[in-house]
C-alpha cells in the first residue's frame, strides 16, 4: 500500500504567517509575503533532523508539525493567560514557566505515542487534512480580497499632479530643498502640558528662533498613520476613495508627481511601516536590520524574542526587536542629515516613528529595555501589551519625546548649515493617544488624539499665508501656491475618524475646550 506524502510540516510552517496576512491583507503586498520562505526552509531543516533522529520519516514528520505547532503558539498562548505572573496557591509563576511547562508536556506526550503505535498512515493523513484547511482557508481570502481590491476603481493611479499656472512664479521661488518629516504621535505643546505635565516650550523656542512658523492650534485631518499620510501627500480628503484604495493612493500620491515632474529627486527614508512605503520614490532608503511591522508580528507568534531579550540583557550582544527599533530611529535621524549635503533639488519624505510607543529611549537617548512583547500600538493597546498603566505611558513618552525633539533640533541644524532656504515641513500623523480607545470612542479624548505638532520652515514670506489651526490637508496647496505658481483653494479643515468603514466627522469634538483628565494608572 502506497504511503501518503507528507506535506503537513510545510503546510504547519505557512499557515500561521497566511492567517496573519489575511488579517491585515488590506495594509500589505504579495512582496511582503517573504516570511513564507524561511518558514519553509525552518521546517524543512527541522524534518531533516528528526528524520536523522527517528529514522522514520512519517514519525519524523510527526514531531516536525508538533514542533512548529508550538512553535507558533507561543505568542497566543501568552495573550490567554494575560499577565506576566499568574498566582496559584498562593505562589507567583511567570506565564512563560507554565508555557514552556505545558509545551515540555506536549513533547512528552508526542514521544510516548510515537512509540506506542507502529502505524502513522492515519496521523499522517489526518495532519494532511488538517494542515491542507489552514492553509485553503487563509489562500482563500487572501486572494477573494486581492482580486476585490484589483477590481475597484483605482483612484490614486488616476491622480494628476497640480498644473502649474504661474511659469516664471516658480522659476524664481523654486526651493531646492524639501523636507517633509512626519514625527509619530508627536503632541501639540498645550496638550503635552496639559496632559503630560511636559514643557515644550524649549523647543518650540527653539523652531521659532529657526525662522519656523508653528501653528499652535493644529489638529490632524485623521486619527491614524495610514489615513493621514494619504490624505497629506494628495492634499485633499481621502472621503470619496473605497477603502482599500487608501494604498493606492499613497502609492501614487499628487506631491510625489509634481516633485518629479518639476526635476526634484523624491528620497524615502523608510521606517518599514506600510505608512510610508513608498518605493516608487527614485531613492528609497532603509534600514537593512530591521524588521517589517509584519515581520515583528510574526516573531511575537514565537518564543523567538524572549530569547533574544533574555540574551540582550547578558554578556552576549543580539540584536532583539527593541534595539533593531531604537537603531532604526536613529538611523532615520542620520540619513536625513547625509542627505541634506545634496546640491541637487530634492524632497524627502521622512517618517520617524517616534515620540509613538514602543519606548525605547531614556529623555537623553539612554538605551530602553523592555522584558515586556514588542509592540507598536498605543493607548489602551500598550496597556494590555505591556500589562503597566497611564502613568508608565506617560512616563515613557515624555522620556522619548525629548530625545525625539533633541534628534531633531541636530538634524534641523544640519539641514539648515547646508541650505539655509530649505523647506522643511515638521508634521505629526496624529497626537499622543494616552486617552484613546478604538473599541469605546465615546470614551476616547478627542482632543489629544488629533491635537499635533505643525511647524513650518518656509523661506522668503512663506508664511505669511499659513495660519494657527492649520491642519495636514492645506500643506501643500500653500506650499505649491506659494512656490509653483498654483492656484489652489484652501479647504475647510475637518477632522474625520474610520469607524466600521464609514468615515464620521469629529471635528466640533476635537476643537471643543474640553480636555479629557486621565483616569485610572
């Protein structure tokens, strides 16, 4: 009787990263499918050992599904138990000890029932079968989504640049230099005073004494990353666009075709968020060593960086999640500063994930570490992650803030010593979000969710067109007005927030006076 092929290794391999991309389908490309090879080549080194250790290739591929079941578990089974120490009997134990307990356990069983029984033909069908549904289910929708998302009008690919109306306006204004930067979460300075009982007031001195027009008054056009960026590159709202075609319309935003169209290099200096992956940049640069936002979410699957922090805090030097995410800020710092030696026109778009949890800074640029899973979220998302409360947000963010500010005070120097009449547009996506929750918007602080740092470099009178309740969506049509002889129509600034895919107007509630009080540690 012929044995069955054994596919459920490889098939246990994929299935979680599948599922993962299922969940987050809309914010990710077939190229960020690259995990599904290592996974692949994971378990087949894995299969090969234990076919060298049972000499049996059906026991052997057994214990291999086994292994990468549990191996993919982990991060799951932490987020079951929840806290970092469960009492029983009047003892503390760490979630991680009754983990490894119970996997120890697993193997155990594995072992014994693999040498009870003599046949595995059913175990190795079964695995098959099951192994097989995972991973249908998962292609499934993946590609029903794809295909819906390729069928849908594609409105960013229609998007045109701005005509250009005033010919000699723009040969004589025409800056050299731009710099877009985007500070995630960074807080308008009566919000962070207010909340966080931080002064800001150094460095908005600072910018002001730099020739920077800071709008005190500025509120986002939207409450997360991927609307706002969107949304600010194409200066206008992204209300009449299907959802799924937000991408698209980063992809091929408006100030990107102008840029080229008007003989600037466009340069990305990429954080590895889906936020500002904008490869269709002529330069776009990374930093090698870190990981995708997907990426780390497929490590935390694993015991993978409990490890890597485990060896992060001994004599040994590793390269865990939170210090590849603190070298991955700082590189962002140093590659604008090396670019702004250029002597050709360009924009530069910069995203700088921070003040934005995870923490990884001390106020002077100290090196954080957390024992606690990587992750990104903010508000109510941070507490549950990292099981701590608003005070050690607020603590946490007021630390990275200064740093942030300090970074950026250096690199604004160094781009203004090599042109003094750069434009440089210091933006925050969003605020702070300690008071934010998704789940409960009624329970949510409108106000520091979309109260941000807007700060405006604009050489020769610039400014004089921008006003103190500035929001994302008027940047550029001023910019380009005022320095390429367009005529633009300044919109209403509006603030919207995505709930259930319906995009409803907040804006009474994030200007209204009322400022939320922190509850509860």
């Amino acid at each position: 009787m012929k044995k069955p092929v054994i596919l459920h290794p490889f098939l246990f391999a994929i299935a979680p990263i599948l599922v993962l991309f299922a969940h987050n389908v809309a914010e990710l490309d077939l190229s960020d499918t690259k995990p599904l090879l290592f996974a692949l080549v994971f378990s087949a080194l894995l299969f090969l050992s234990f076919i060298l250790v049972f000499r049996h290739r059906q026991k052997a591929g057994i214990f291999t599904s086994v292994i990468l079941v549990i191996f993919f578990s982990y991060g799951h089974f932490l987020e079951l138990l929840r806290y970092p120490k469960i009492v029983v009997a009047g003892l503390a134990i760490r979630s991680n000890t009754i983990v490894f307990s119970v996997y120890i356990l697993a193997i155990l069983v594995t072992l014994f029932l693999l040498r009870k029984y003599k046949s595995y033909d059913s175990f190795t069908k079964s695995l098959n079968v099951m192994a097989s549904i995972l991973v249908l289910v998962s292609f499934t929708n993946i590609a029903f989504h794809k295909i819906k998302e390729w069928n849908l009008p594609q409105t960013g690919k229609e998007l045109s640049a701005p005509k250009i109306e005033n010919e000699e306006l723009r040969k004589q204004e025409m800056p050299q230099s731009i710099y877009y930067m985007i500070v995630d979460g960074y807080g308008r300075q009566d919000i962070l005073k207010e909340i966080y009982n931080y002064d800001n007031s150094g460095f908005i001195t600072y910018l002001k004494q730099k020739g920077f027009y800071v709008a005190n008054k500025s509120k986002s056009n939207y409450h997360s990353t991927n609307l706002s960026i969107p949304s600010s590159l194409n200066f206008d709202y992204l209300n009449v666009l299907p959802k799924p075609d937000y991408r698209s319309a980063l992809m091929n935003n408006k100030v990107f075709k102008l840029m080229k169209e008007q003989g600037y290099e466009t340069i990305v200096i990429s954080s590895g968020d889906f936020s500002n992956k904008i490869k269709k940049a002529d330069t776009y640069l990374s930093y090698g060593k870190a990981l995708t936002d997907f990426e780390n979410e497929i490590l935390n699957l694993t015991p993978i960086p409990w490890f890597l922090r485990k060896l992060s805090r001994s004599s040994i030097s590793f390269g865990d999640q939170y210090s590849l995410h603190r070298e991955r800020i700082n590189y962002v710092f140093d590659a604008v500063e090396k670019i702004s030696t250029s002597k050709k026109p360009i924009f530069v778009f910069v995203y700088i994930i921070a003040p934005h949890p995870p923490f990884v800074f001390g106020p002077n640029g100290e090196k954080l570490q957390s024992d606690r899973k990587f992750v990104k979220q903010d508000s109510g998302h941070f507490y549950d992650d990292h099981f701590r409360g608003r005070n050690a947000y607020k603590e946490g963010y007021r630390n990275q803030l200064h740093y942030t500010s300090t970074r950026l005070m250096a690199t604004i120097d160094t781009i203004l010593a090599n042109d003094k009449n750069s434009i440089i547009i210091l933006q925050a996506d969003h605020g702070p979000r300690l008071l934010a929750n998704w789940e409960k918007p009624d329970d949510t602080c409108w106000k520091e969710c979309y109260s941000i740092l807007n700060a405006y470099h604009l050489p020769g009178n610039g400014a004089d067109k921008l006003y103190n309740s500035i929001t994302p969506v008027n940047t550029f049509r001023i910019i380009f007005n005022t320095y390429f002889g367009t005529s633009y129509k300044l919109l209403e600034d509006r603030s919207y927030f995505l709930r259930k895919e319906r995009l409803i107007d907040v804006t009474d509630k994030v200007v209204s006076d009322v400022l939320c009080a922190p509850t509860g540690q």
